[in-house]
C-alpha cells in the first residue's frame, strides 16, 4: 500500500498533525520522509479492509532547510494571512502536515503513535486533532460537507500536479485550517437563516438556485472560475472534530489542489467577499485558529528526493 493517495473515499476516522522540525534535525528528518511508505505498511497490514492512508506534506520553510539544492515546486510559499473587514484567515507555524485517514481511529493512531516515535527528539506535534464521520458527511454545523468535490478522472486532475511542473509531476499541495464554531449562535438562527448561510437546503442537500442564493452564502464564494469560464475545483478532506468537556466544536478544514492559489482565491472570496464586503456568512460563527500551506510530494520523491523532470 503506497502513501500519498489523495482521492478516496470519505473515512470514518481520521488524524491531522502539524509538526515544527527541530534545527540541525534536517538529515534525520530527510530520512525519515524517505520511510513514510514502509511505517504506513507496517501498520496497514494488520487490517487492510480499513484502508489505512498516509499524506506527508512539506513547508516552504522547512523545504528550503531539507532540499536547498533542489528547484523549489512553483506552488510553493508560506501561507499568507487574508484580513477582511471583519473576519482573519490566520497563518500559523507548520513545517510538516501528517494526514492520516481510515476505516477506525485505532488504525490511524497506532500510525501516528508510530511516527511521534520516530520523530521524537527531531521534530514536535504542535498541533493535533482527531477527525470523526458524523452521520451522513454532516459537520457540526448540521451540513453535508464536501457535496462539490470533484469525482474521477476530475477529482485526479484538479489535485495532481502535471507539465505544468514537470520536476515534481504527480504531487500536489494542501491547505489546512483549524475552524472552531460558536455553536450558540449557530443554533440560535433559524434553519432558514443557516441554509441562507451556507447556500443548501439543510435536511436533504439541495444547492439552491442561483438567484436565490445570497451574495454572501459560503457555495456562492466558493464557486469560482478560470479566465475562460471552466470552474476551477479543489479536493476537500474536511473532517468534524470536537471535545464535549471543553465545549469545543470544530471543522478541520484541508484542501488539495494542484495550484493552490485555486484554494487562495476561494480563501480571499471568503474572508474580503465578492464583490468585497460580500465575506462569508458562515464566518461569523466559524473562526480559523490555524492556517498553512504544504507541498505534497509524490510517493517516489518522499522514496528518493531527486527531482523527475
């Protein structure tokens, strides 16, 4: 089983890591990447009906610290803070993005307990949390999340870097947010206002009319379309999370694409609007407390880090 697989189906469980590397761990770190495919295999032997799934993603800063002698991918940068009039889309640290995904939580755990180990002494989990299903693809809010991925040949073509970048064909990059929601004031809306919110029929999933969607509603601002009018799509992962002692609900929301400056402009429609001032609703009760970008390498570059074009 190799690592790097981006389009799947919805998991039931998943885990989110973000890890800063330790300076003067570069070396260690090189090759740890290199094993990704073996500790992933390792542990998804024992059930593979669960389908256990492995994504690495590397930060431009840490890449420039591991591969200063390689070209770097074009897509590649920090992520830039978006401030709207209200709403702030965050940029936090994160040299490494672990993304693991499967059937149970058991499997994904025992993976991440396996790379904590490894990894122990060179790099740090700054950030961690742990994804469940809810229901049918519903997030807290009450919403199917992730109706307007793309599917097939599609779904592989808006996530995988092609000519375009012909030294690092095959990858991908990844943008992640951690949401926590005020579920107080969420709730106190009426379902109408929440539909109006999001642009979709609550109960059975309906986009709504285009007419009839508000300027403001998060489909609206997330529909968005090349010079040409080809509407331009990304891959979301997007998985609830939530810790009922701490009263904390949440989004994890992750997004590959094979430009992320696709998933920018989503990001830039949401938080200063389109037209600006037009930012989106939901962010009034959805605010990001991490954000980050990562390049994806392909399963052969983490095996052997050479550039193929």
């Amino acid at each position: 089983m190799a690592t790097q697989k981006l389009v799947a189906p919805p998991a039931r469980a998943a885990m989110f890591l973000t890890l800063t590397v330790n300076d003067g761990s570069e070396e260690a770190v090189r090759d740890l990447l290199t094993g990704m495919s073996g500790f992933t295999r390792s542990v998804a032997f024992r059930e593979p009906d669960e389908h256990l799934l492995c994504v690495v993603g590397i930060g431009s800063q840490l890449w420039d610290r591991l591969f200063p002698n390689l070209p770097k991918p074009r897509g590649l940068h920090p992520f830039e803070e978006i401030k709207g009039d209200k709403h702030t889309a965050v940029s936090t640290p994160g040299d490494l993005l672990i993304h693991l995904r499967s059937g149970r939580l058991d499997m994904c755990f025992e993976l991440a307990r396996l790379l904590g180990k490894k990894f122990e002494g060179h790099a740090e989990i700054i950030d961690e949390v742990h994804g469940f299903k809810f229901f049918d693809e519903r997030d807290l809010l009450g919403f199917v999340d992730g109706t307007e991925n793309p599917e097939g040949d599609r779904a592989e073509d808006a996530v995988t870097i092609g000519e375009e970048d012909a030294a690092y064909a095959g990858g991908s990059y990844v943008i992640v947010q951690k949401y926590l929601h005020d579920m107080a004031g969420w709730d106190a809306l009426s379902v109408e206002e929440q539909e109006d919110a999001i642009g979709r029929s609550k109960l059975d999933d309906v986009e709504m009319d285009d007419d009839a969607k508000p300027a403001n509603a998060h489909i609206k601002l997330n529909v968005i379309h090349d010079a040409e009018g080809k509407q331009l799509q990304i891959m979301r992962d997007n998985m609830p999370f939530g810790s009922v002692g701490e009263r904390e609900f949440g989004t994890y929301f992750i997004g590959y694409a094979k430009d992320p400056s696709v998933t920018e402009h989503m990001l830039r429609n949401m938080f200063i609007g389109d037209p600006p001032g037009t930012y989106d609703r939901i962010l009034d009760f959805s605010t990001p407390k991490t954000g980050a970008l990562f390049f994806v390498p392909s399963v052969d570059f983490l095996d052997d880090p050479t550039p193929r074009g």
